[in-house]
C-alpha cells in the first residue's frame, strides 16, 4: 500500500513587492556556519524596483526565505498488496472510519505502511478525533520499521512540536534518512533548511543538490527552486536554458508560481525562444488562478496591446483585480483615470464581478 504523502509547501516562495514572478532566491554569498539561532534570519537580498513590463514584462527580484513550513497530505497511489489496497481505497473514498478499523488491523498484524496511515488519520482528524501525541507514536513505529512517508511525517511533528516537545535535531536527522530512501518532499524541505540557515547551517551547494534530486524525482515545488538557483546561478553554474526546461516541468504541474516565470521567460525570449502570445496565454491561465503578480502583468501586455490585442476593459480589471492583492500600480491608476467614463466603468463592473463583491 502506497500510502498519502506529507509535503511541507514551501511558504519560502515569497512575493516581493515589485516581483514579477515568485521564487525562492538564496543569497549571492554563503557565510559561515553559525551555531542555531531560534529567531535569527539569513540575510535577505535586496527588492529591486517595480518596472513597467510594457513592452516587456519586467524580470523579479529575490524574496527571501521564511522558517514555517505547513504540512499537507497528497495521496499515492496504491502497490499490489491486496489487503493494503483495501485500506488506502477506503482512505482514497473518504470512507476514512473504514480505513482506520482496517489500518488497526494491519498495524497489529505488524504492517508498517499500516501504522503510517494510523498516524495520518490521528494527525489529520480523519475518521476519528485528532490526537497528535498518537499520531507520533504511529509514525515512530513506522519510521522505525523503515517507512520513510513516516520518517518524514514524524519530522514534521518534530519540528512543529505537536504531539510532544519541538526536537529539531531528531526532525533533520528523520528528514535526511527519508531522504537517503528516495522521499522527495524530504529531500525538498531538507534543502529548504539548508538554504533557511537557522535549523542547519546556511549551504547553498547541499540544498541545489537536494533540489535537483527532488526536481529529478517530479516534485514540481523542487522543479521551481531550483530553476531559480539555475537562473541566478547559486549553488549551480548559471544556466538560463535548463532553468527554462525546469519552470516548464513544473508549469504543466500546475505550479502558478513557475506558470508565472515561465510566461515571462517566453515573453522576452530569455532561456528560451521568444513567444508572447504563449506567454500571454500562460499569464491568463496563472490570473484566473489568483496570482495578483500574473494579474498585474496581464493587466500590463492588454492595456498597451503587446503580444496581444488591445483591451483596456480587461486590462484594468486585471490592474484593479491586483491592486485588492497589493498588487496595484500608480501608472496604471493614472491610465485608468483617463479612461472614458463609460469603459472605466465597464471594468469596475467586471473587476467587482471577478472579486465577487458585485
């Protein structure tokens, strides 16, 4: 039984206020290990100035990284063990009382994959009440019969304190062997420590090579990080094309923030051959699911017709879209003062419309 996966999201992926894009950004330099500090921050790089992406979408500057991740379950597909099927298909139904009868069976029977999904449903509140301090338990047990989803799941709770004191030592020591076993998101939040510099010491070069080996694996968090360390070339030799290839990979996973550096590479031909009406399409793909930084590019390439035709109406109510995001821009707001009354109007209408607000 393939059990749901734990991935600790990475709110890393922070938006600078003149970012075109979202990206993790490392700094240019690697200072020396320190001893671990509970409040202290790396040094976060500059904010460029926001630019007018007319005729060409401006690129982003370096957000910097945040320590508090959050954990989230995404579900595996099942193996061909017959009586771990029937426990993960109860799981996957949602018939979630069902599959902790069925997992308690298993895990006294000795099943490691059983106990994890234990764990799972304790720690999720999931067909019983939520109990992290059994959740733990369950996951101890698995991690200890080799389990890495539970390796990594006992990580999370370490670090986050739930179901026993915080214990960040034994969380890296989890997350490192999960990660020896080939668990990606491990891999991935491992590297994220690394490049955070406060749970471990600052390395840049060791969390690119945790990145590329969650990206090899399909992670499409890690396909986006580390085309950011290609594009900068930190930790990695600089290289625009294979940056390119990565935020593409993790675009057609429905990543929003790599749909939205991506759109732009396209845009102006960097890392890749120039095409703006693809890239036009990829903002309004990444708009529509909420990205007030696509939105405000968006609202920029229809207002001035670059790439695509000329809509002032759709155009400011992109602009006024993002601008309820923090998003909003003075240019624009000037534009739109000269608006004709009637078509100012229209995308007032339509931008309430899209808000919900009427």
């Amino acid at each position: 039984m393939k059990l749901p996966c734990i991935t600790m999201l990475a709110t890393l992926l922070l938006t600078g206020p003149a970012a075109a894009q979202l990206q993790i950004a490392p700094p240019a330099t690697v200072p020396s290990a320190a001893p671990e500090k509970q409040k202290a921050k790396p040094p976060a790089p500059a904010k460029k100035k926001e630019a007018a992406p007319a005729p060409k979408p401006s690129p982003s500057p370096k957000p910097s990284p945040s320590p508090k991740p959050a954990a989230t379950v995404i579900p595996a597909p099942p193996t061909d063990n017959s009586n771990a099927d029937l426990v993960f298909g109860a799981y996957q139904r949602g018939q979630y009382k069902t599959a902790f009868d069925l997992a308690t069976a298993r895990a006294q029977a000795g099943d490691p994959k059983a106990m994890t999904m234990l764990g799972e449903l304790y720690s999720n509140a999931m067909g019983i009440r939520r109990d992290y301090a059994k959740a733990a338990e369950w996951y101890k047990r698995a991690a200890d019969a080799g389990d890495r989803e539970a390796m990594f799941a006992l990580a999370m709770l370490r670090i986050s304190g739930r179901g026993g004191s915080v214990d960040k030592s034994e969380a890296v020591k989890l997350m490192a062997s999960a990660a020896k076993l080939g668990e990606p998101k491990a891999a991935y939040n491992l590297a994220l420590l690394y490049l955070d510099g406060q749970t471990l010491p600052q390395d840049v070069k060791r969390s690119a090579e945790l990145l590329r080996q969650a990206a090899d694996a399909g992670l499409p968090e890690a396909q986006y990080a580390l085309a950011t360390f290609y594009k900068e070339g930190t930790g990695v030799p600089k290289d625009p094309e294979r940056a390119v290839r990565l935020l593409q990979a993790a675009s057609l996973a429905d990543n929003v923030d790599a749909e939205v550096e991506y759109a732009i590479a396209m845009f102006n031909g960097t890392g890749t051959p120039k095409n703006q009406p693809a890239a036009v399409a990829l903002l309004r793909k990444a708009s529509r699911q909420g990205s007030a930084i696509a939105q405000n590019r968006l609202a920029w390439v229809l207002i001035n017709g670059v790439g695509v035709a000329t809509d002032k109406v759709e155009g400011f109510k992109w602009h006024l879209v993002a601008k309820t995001a923090g998003k909003g821009d003075p240019e624009l707001d000037k534009q739109l003062s000269d608006l004709p009354a009637e078509d100012r109007a229209k995308a007032e209408a339509a931008a309430k419309k899209w808000l919900g607000t009427k």
